[in-house]
C-alpha cells in the first residue's frame, strides 16, 4: 500500500473517531436535558404518576428518536476515503487534488502504469510530509454545553440522591405504576390555645386531590365537617375541642384547641386567724364575692383558683400595696397580709396566653369590736306596777366575745339614779336572765314613775358599755286607770255608734233587695251582685266589732294583771267584753254561709229563706249592738261613783302609808312633805270627781244618792282637809311633824271612803232591785205566754192555720217582753248568755213554724210547737236563775262573789251539755261531721276553754276559792280536757260524760260554799224578793204541770237533757211555794 494511501486511512480513522465523539457527547447532552428536565418536574409536581408516567413516556421516545436521529447523522458523518483524501487535499490547498486523484486511479485497473507510478509517487511524495490534522470545530462546540450539563446533573444528584433515584425508577418503569398516597395528613395550627371568641382555620399541609374531612369533639360525641379548600373556619370559638383530618388515605394526629376566658377567679377563700384575746378560732370562708370583713390586726389569708392557667398574679390594694401572689399550682395563688385599714383591692391576673383579668375592686373592712347588745324583752314596754311592788324583768345580753357587769339602773320620778348589781363575772358571750326588781323598800306613791334600763360591759381592755332601751314602770293613781278605762269606753262608744249606723243603713237595704226579690219569680246577676256585696259589708262590720271587742279584752286583762282595780269593777269589765264578743256571734256567721249557699244554687224558694234568716239575724246584730252602747252609757254613773271611792280609799291608804314611815323615820323630811302634797293633790282630784259623778245624777231615783252626796261635800269643805295639808307639808318639810293632824286627817279620809261605800252600795242596791223588778215582770209575762202557748198547741190537729193568730201573737207579747226587758239600765251585765241563746233560738223556732206554715206544710208543726215550749220554760228558768243570783249577792262578800260565779259557770256549762248532745245525736243521724257541725263544735271548744279560764281566775283571786283548791282543780282540767277534743273534732260519749261530771262537780262546790255562808240574813232577802205573785189561771196551770212532771207522766216524752232542765225548774217552782 502507497504512503498516501496510509495517509488517507490515517486521517479517515481519525476524523470518524472526532465526529463519532461528538455525536456521542451530543447524545449524552440530549440525554442528560431531557433527564434533568423529568427530574426537575417530577420531584415539583410529581403527585399525578399517571401524568408522570405518560410525560417520562414521551421523553424516552423523543430521546429515542434523538439518539437514532444522531446514530444516523453519525453514519452518514463517518468519512470514506474519496472523502479522506478531498479533505487532504483541501487541507493542503492542492489545486490538482493529488491524493483523490491518485485515489481514484488506484481504483481503475485499466490505468497506465506509468502514470499511476508518477501519480502515485508524486502522492506518495506530499504524503512523506503530509500533516494529519482532523476537523475538530463541531466537538469544540459541543464540548461545553455537554461538560455544563455533565456538571450540574452531577451537582443535582449529590444535592436530591433520593430524588433523582426516585425520579430515575420512575423514569425506567415500563407501565403506569399504581397511584401513592399520603400516609400522614398534616395540619395548622395544631394544638392551639385561644381566648373564647377568637376565629379559628384549620388548614391541611400540602393537600392530597382527595376528600378530607374535619372531625370535632366538645365532650365525647365527634361531628364532622367537609373542608373543600382543604380548610375550615371556626368564628367565636366558645368552647374547648379536640380535632382530627381524616382522608379514605390517611389521616393526622388529634389536637386540641383550649378556649380560655379572660382570667378571672373561679374560686376564691379567705382564712381569717383572729387576734389572741378574742379565743376566736381561725375561721374560713369560701365564698365570690372576696369582701374581707375581719377585726382589726387579723391575719388574713387569699386563696384563689382561676378558670385559665396563669402566669402571674397579684393583689393590689386601694391603699397603694401591691402583694404578689405566691404560685400554688397551674391556676391557684396565694398571699397573705395583716388587715389594718379598710379600703378595696382587686387581684391582677395574666393568664399563659398573656391576657389580663378586668379589675373587679373587693371590699375590705376592719371591723372594730362591736359594743354589747343588751335589751329588756319582759315586760318590753312601759307597763303599772302592781301592789305587790315586784316587777318581773327578763334581760337578754349578747356580745361578739363576752360579757361582764350587769347592772339596773333605775331612776323614781327625778331623783338621782340608783343601781342595782346583777351579775358581775359572766362566762358565756350571751345570757338570758330573769330578774325580779323589787320596788317594796322604795316607799311609791300613786302616781311615781320609775325608770328603768340595763347595762352591761364587755370583756375587751376597753369595757366597752351599752344600755338598754329605757322603760317606765308607773305605779298608777286611780285617775289615771279610770282616765284610760274612760277613754277605750269613750273610743268604743263612738265606734260602736258609727257601725250602729252602717248596720241599721245595711239593715235598710238589705230589705229593700230581699223585697225586690219577693216580687221576681227569680234574681238576676245583678240581684246576686247586690246580695254579695252586703254580705261583705257585714262582714266588714263583724271584723269591726271583732277588732273593738278584742282591744277591749286586752285593756281588761292587763288591768286584771296588775290588780289594779276591784275585783267588782274587772267583774263588769269583763262582762261588757263578753257582750262585745257575743254581737258577731255564730248564728249570724251561719245565716251568711246559708246566704252564700242559697246564692251558689241559684234556687229562688232557699234564697227567699236564706234572705229571711239573715234578715232577722242582722236584726239581731243591731239590736245587740244598740243594746251594748246602753250597757257603757248605763254604767258611767256608776263607775264614776266607783271612780271616787277608789280615789278616796287610796288617798286614805296614801296616809296611812305616810303617817306610819314619818313614826319610823323611814322618810326625810323632804320625801315626807313631798308625799303630803300629793295626798293634798289627790283630795282635790277626789273633789272634782265628786262634782263630776254630782252632775250626772239626774234621774228621781238617784235622789238619795245626790242627798247623801252633798252632805259629803259639805262635811269635806267644812272640814277644809286640802288646806290643812298644805300646811302638814310645810311642818314635815321643817321636819316638825304634827302627827297628830295627820291621824285626824287619816280619819276623815276613812269617813269619806265609808260614805261614798254606802252611796256606791245604795246606787248598787237601787240598780239591783230594778233589775230584779224587770226580771221579775219578764218572768210573770213568759209563764203567761208559755200558758197560752200551751194552750194553742193543744188545739192543733190538721189546719195549721187555725193556730197560726195565737202564735203571731205570742210571738209578738214575747218580743215585746224582751224588749222591756232590755230597756233596763244594765240588765245585760246580769242575764246570763245562756238567756239570750234560749231566747234567739225560741224566736228562730217561731220564725221557721211561720215560714213552714206558709208554704202550706203541716208535718213538723208539732215539733215546732215543741221547740218553742221548751224554748219558753228554759227562757223562764234561765230568768229565774238570774234573779237568785241578784237576790243573793247582797252579802256574803268574798264568799257571795265565789258563789254568784260558780252559778253562773254551771248555767253556762248547762247550756253547753245541752249542745254538745244535740251534736252528737245529729252525728249519729248524720254519720258524718258535716261543716256545720264542725263550727259548733269550734264553739263549743271556745267556750269551754273560756269557762277554764273564768275558774282559773276566781281560783286565783277570790280567797274562798283557794279553800277548795283541789276540786276546782279538776274542774279545770276536765275542762281543758273537752276543749281540747272538741277542737280537733274528737266527739263522742266520752266527752258527753265528761261534760256531765263537770256540771255535777260545780254543783257540788255551790253546795258546799253554801253551807258555809248559810245566814238567817240572806234567807230572809231571798224569801222576800221570790214572795211574787202569779195570776190564779196561770198558778193552777202550773200547779197542774209541777204534778204531771212530779209523777213522770209527761216531761219523759222530751229529751234527756230537756227533761233535767224541766226538773229542776218545776223544782225552784216548788221550793217558792
């Protein structure tokens, strides 16, 4: 082979090496583009592998293509040796194109030797100093970019190794790889703490394309809730949650949001440590509102419990302290401070999320140590001194730590104050003591005042004092009992006469609407209206009289209290109070229940009937009423008789009393004449008492009362006795005493006390033989009319009516009867209450025989006319029980008063067996308590209690009564004992037994007391005022009864109890003859 053949090769194997190398570094430049490129995109957005897949898809074939695409242009590059030896011969600038030449002809078998040889020699002679040089221009310009790329492909996958090894499996999978999924969904903000109603968003960190779903628990039930952005929005978040995200792939941890309040106290105790000398333990209090209330120089102790976990906290007092607070856990502090101002703080709280607690200012006060209390709760008001000169204190005392040195002090009118030492050393903080104040030794006079209060020290350094109120004990003259008896009778009065007025205007009215009534076939709402409004305006004028009855009850016990008056005077009192009490009585109570009945039945004959009966039992209201008012204008010229010798005998007394200390020298001269003006001053009181009682004397049977009063006034002015006085006062004040004047006077004194006792006696004497006539005259009339009565019955077959004229007129004589019988001047103190229940219930008997007759019936007339009799013979011996009682008071004293009220006690407890066995028959019929009944039965109950309370009083007060202690005793207590079972309804034979055994117990103590006042004296009186006459028709009426009776032949056919009624009538009627 020639040299320029070798040469051609030569350059050929070289010049294909540089294309091939550039070739290869274009592909792997190609290569490594496209590879970053992927890599790039996948490791950004390579969530859609399916994307992916299809995008490394593309590439590899566009890489593929690339790569045949340079494989060819890399063939078609590679240099033949035509191509070799151009290249040479362009490289050496040879025109004539040696070596193709020389090439070409080489390859031609029909060339001439010679000119091959030349050629080829002159080929072979370039080639010997021919330079091989290749064209490396393209390799130069690829050689950059591709060690560029080399680089930063190297530099990439140290950076992301796991990246680009992912991203090159990925690159070389040969399917689309089944789709990944975040294993782990992450979240803001996570656990979170917010201040309540903050705005929370929930957002989802790099979201998987799929559903996610917000899971909510506020206690132990979970909500859900889509989140379509991959996020969710809470506004005003109140309470604390917890909360998860959960995809169908994944799902994230549960975190939790803590709302908080801004701080603020959830709990708040304060310890309190006292001082030593109080022996106060430590006390505690738990409790919002933080005031601090404590004694001065007291340990006191904050604890405090927030609703948030604090960071810090403090208390800061008005007065310019800042105390922190010391950290007991996450949301408890303390501090502690002594208390010794008051003023306020508040505690400052910053909770962990840096929020302050708004400043809510607390009280702080130091208690000072209190002053003791102390108070006179018996008797608790200004009250009179009784005889006894003893008054009954109760004293209570209390103080925050203890009590010493309780003392009375007193005063007697103005003269300095006087103590009296209780109780020095006192061990409790509080006490109650009784302490009787003993007033004997203090020589009082009608008319002293003492006053009286209570001190007491505390047990501090300081013995801090209180005083109690301050009371007034009056030891009271007659004046001023009978000045306050006079005014309550005087306002009483005036009350009684305005509802006096509105009745009898009620009463108007009442008939003018019931015969309005009358005339309808039936009432209207209007009509109903009407009747309900006069029952109310009765019952306003019950609860009236009511009111008046019970303040006078309370002014007569509390004179009954005292002993203030005679027991004579109380006696009157006390019936007037009855009598009051009696006005609003029960029948009248039960015709306006009758009234409410008919009127919720709507049925016009019981509305007609129920009109009638409360027609006549407001009839009756006024009557009493009108009756009542008599009665107090009645008695005042009595009283004021009775007024002027309690007077005269308490000056007497008042004397007496003086003239014994000033022999004693118990008095100062100064006392002694001071005591002799007031004797002075109560003469002259007596005097114009005695011309005010002179004045009221005006009626022709006060005549010898009025002369027996101006001899007295004229012995008292002829015997000067004020004057005289005046000057007894100035020898005692100069300490000469004249004893001597004073016994005289003390005489004289006696002697106007033993005149005006005859004039009260006489006055008494004349009032009695009045009503003894009165009675009498009723008495005479009632068995006349019980004749008649009698005698019309018995003509009563079938016709009602041919008897009905002789019983509107009987019935007529004893309204009448009654009628002159309570025109006399105080009659109504000495009928007894069962009188005037007989006769109201007599007059109800006759009222509903005329009702019944009217409506054309005729069944129960004879029980009628029965009920009337009855009514009529226990009318006559209620009377004549009346008039033994005046007959026998006019001696006997003590023993006459015992007897009188035991009489009384037995017709009252008489008139109460009676009933008490019609209830218990109509229980028996009825077999139920019905409500009626029920109301007697409170009655009943009421009364029997008041009958206790009646023995009770003549037990305590009347000395003959006390003789018999033992038996009245259990009077007293049978009593009590059928009160108290008739109040809880509790009736039955028992109690009927019971009943029985009281009334026979009083009757026995009557006989006993008897025996023992039995005198020719009183014989005598009673003989001479029972000696009255009967008309000679009525006489042998009754002489032919007392025998039926006697024989048992007719009063068995009427009811037990009317039967021993009757016996013991027809008996007194025996015993007159």
């Amino acid at each position: 082979m020639n040299l320029f053949e070798k040469r051609i090769k030569q350059l050929q194997r070289k010049q294909n090496i540089v294309n091939l190398l550039y070739f290869l570094l274009l592909a792997v430049t190609v290569f490594l583009l496209i590879w970053n490129i992927f890599a790039a995109i996948f490791l950004g957005y390579g969530q859609n592998l399916a994307v992916m897949f299809l995008f490394s898809l593309s590439l590899k074939i566009f890489l593929a293509l690339t790569i045949l695409y340079l494989a060819l242009k890399a063939s078609r590059s590679l240099f033949s040796s035509k191509q070799a030896a151009t290249y040479l011969d362009q490289y050496n600038q040879d025109e004539y194109d040696t070596y193709l030449n020389a090439l070409e002809l080489a390859s031609q078998p029909d060339i001439d030797k010679d000119i091959w040889q030349r050629i080829a020699q002159k080929a072979d002679t370039k080639a010997e100093k021919q330079e091989v040089k290749t064209n490396n221009q393209q390799l130069k310009q690829i050689l950059m970019p591709a060690t560029a790329i080399i680089i930063i492909s190297v530099a990439a996958f140290l950076i992301f190794p796991s990246g680009y090894q992912k991203a090159w499996n990925f690159f070389q999978l040969q399917k689309i790889p089944e789709k990944q999924h975040k294993q782990f969904v992450e979240l803001i903000p996570g656990d979170i703490q917010l201040t309540r109603n903050e705005d929370l968003e929930i957002k989802v960190i790099k979201p998987e394309n799929t559903q996610h779903q917000l899971f909510l628990r506020y206690h132990e039930k979970w909500r859900n809730y889509q989140m379509p952005e991959f996020s969710y929005k809470l506004n005003n978040v109140e309470r604390s949650f917890d909360y998860f995200v959960k995809t169908p792939y994944a799902i994230s941890d549960t975190f939790r949001v803590e709302v908080f309040e801004l701080p603020m106290i959830k709990e708040l105790k304060i310890k309190y440590e006292y001082p030593s000398y109080t022996n106060l333990p430590d006390s505690y209090e738990t409790t919002a509102h933080g005031r601090i209330e404590a004694l001065a120089n007291s340990q006191v102790k904050i604890e405090i419990k927030s609703n948030n976990p604090l960071k810090s906290a403090e208390a800061i007092f008005s007065f310019g302290k800042v105390l922190p607070m010391q950290r007991l856990g996450k949301q408890s502090f303390s501090c502690e401070f002594e208390l010794t101002e008051s003023g306020s703080y508040h505690i400052n709280l910053v909770d962990i999320l840096g929020n302050k607690s708004r400043p809510i200012e607390r009280q702080i006060k130091v208690v000072a140590d209190e002053y003791p209390e102390i108070e006179i709760t018996k008797p608790g008001q200004d009250t009179l001194l009784t005889q006894n000169m003893l008054l009954p204190l109760r004293i209570l005392a209390s103080d925050d730590f203890g009590l010493q040195n309780l003392q009375l002090i007193y005063q007697i009118n103005s003269e300095l104050a006087d103590t009296v030492q209780i109780q020095n050393t006192i061990r409790n903080r509080d006490i109650s003591i009784d302490h009787v104040f003993d007033l004997k030794e203090q020589y009082l006079i009608p008319g002293d005042r003492v006053t009286y209060w209570a001190t007491v020290q505390d047990n501090s350094p300081r013995h801090k004092q209180s005083t109690s109120e301050a009371y007034v004990a009056k030891f009271p003259s007659i004046e001023q009992i009978y000045r306050e008896i006079e005014t309550e009778e005087r306002q009483k009065q005036e009350s009684l006469n305005k509802v006096l007025q509105e009745s009898e205007k009620l009463n108007r009215e009442m008939e003018t609407k019931r015969l309005d009534i009358m005339k309808k076939e039936d009432y209207d709402w209007q009509d109903k209206k009407d009747l309900q409004q006069i029952l109310q305006k009765q019952e306003a004028l019950n609860s009236k009289i009511e009111k008046i009855a019970q303040d006078y009850k309370k002014l007569t016990e509390k004179f009954e209290q005292n002993n203030a008056l005679s027991q004579e005077t109380l006696d009157k009192m006390r019936k007037i109070q009855e009598i009051m009490e009696e006005i609003a009585n029960e029948d009248l109570k039960k015709a306006m229940e009758k009234m409410q009945e008919a009127m919720q039945k709507m049925d016009p004959e019981s509305m007609k009937k129920a009109m009638e009966d409360f027609k006549f039992s407001m009839e009756d209201f006024s009557k009493k009423l009108e009756q009542t008012l008599n009665l107090l204008e009645n008695i005042k010229k009595e009283q004021a008789l009775q007024k002027a010798l309690e007077i005269s005998e308490e000056a007497s007394k008042m004397q007496k009393e003086l003239n014994n200390k000033t022999a004693n020298n118990e008095l100062s001269p100064s006392q002694q004449a001071k005591q002799q003006q007031e004797i002075a001053k109560k003469m002259e009181k007596l005097q114009n008492q005695l011309a005010t009682t002179d004045s009221m004397l005006t009626t022709p049977t006060d005549d010898e009362i009025k002369k027996m009063m101006e001899e007295l006034k004229k012995q008292m002015q002829s015997d000067s006795l004020a004057q005289k006085m005046q000057e007894m006062s100035q020898s005692l004040q100069q300490n000469k005493p004249p004893m001597q004047q004073m016994q005289q006077a003390q005489q004289k004194m006696q002697a106007y006390s033993q005149q005006l006792g005859k004039m009260k006696n006489s006055m008494s004497s004349g009032m009695m033989n009045m009503n003894i006539d009165a009675v009498q005259d009723a008495i005479t009339n009632l068995i006349f009319i019980s004749h008649l009565h009698e005698r019309s019955a018995a003509k009563f077959s079938q016709d009602p009516f041919a008897i009905l004229p002789a019983q509107i007129a009987n019935f007529e004589s004893i309204n009448r009867t009654l009628q002159e019988l309570y025109q006399t001047p105080m009659i109504i103190l000495v009928l007894g209450a069962k009188f005037i229940y007989d006769a109201n219930l007599t007059q109800t008997a006759y009222r509903e025989m005329f009702a019944y007759i009217n409506d054309a019936q005729k069944s129960r007339v004879d029980s009628y006319l029965e009920d009337i009799q009855k009514g009529l013979n226990t009318m006559i011996y209620d009377l004549m029980m009346a008039r033994d009682n005046m007959n026998s008071s006019g001696g006997g004293g003590g023993m006459q008063q015992l007897m009188q009220a035991m009489q009384q006690m037995g017709e009252q407890q008489m008139a109460m067996n009676m009933l008490t066995q019609q209830l218990l028959q109509q229980l028996g019929q009825e077999g139920r308590i019905s409500n009626e009944t029920r109301q007697q039965m409170q009655r009943l109950a009421r009364d029997e209690k008041r009958l206790a309370e009646n023995l009770k009083r003549v037990l305590q007060n009347n000395p003959e009564a006390q003789k018999q202690t033992n038996s009245l005793n259990k009077i007293i207590e049978d009593l009590e004992e059928v009160s108290r079972r008739l109040q809880y309804n509790r009736l039955d034979k028992s109690v009927v037994e019971k009943q029985e055994r009281i009334l026979s117990r009083l009757l026995d103590a009557q006989k006993s007391i008897h025996k023992r006042d039995y005198s020719k004296k009183r014989q005598g009186k009673q003989s001479e005022v029972e000696g009255w006459e009967l008309p000679e028709d009525v006489q042998l009426q009754f002489e032919k009864l007392k025998q039926k009776a006697l024989l048992q032949e007719n009063y068995e056919n009427y009811p037990l109890q009317y039967q021993k009624i009757i016996r013991e009538y027809l008996k007194r009627l025996n015993e007159a003859e």
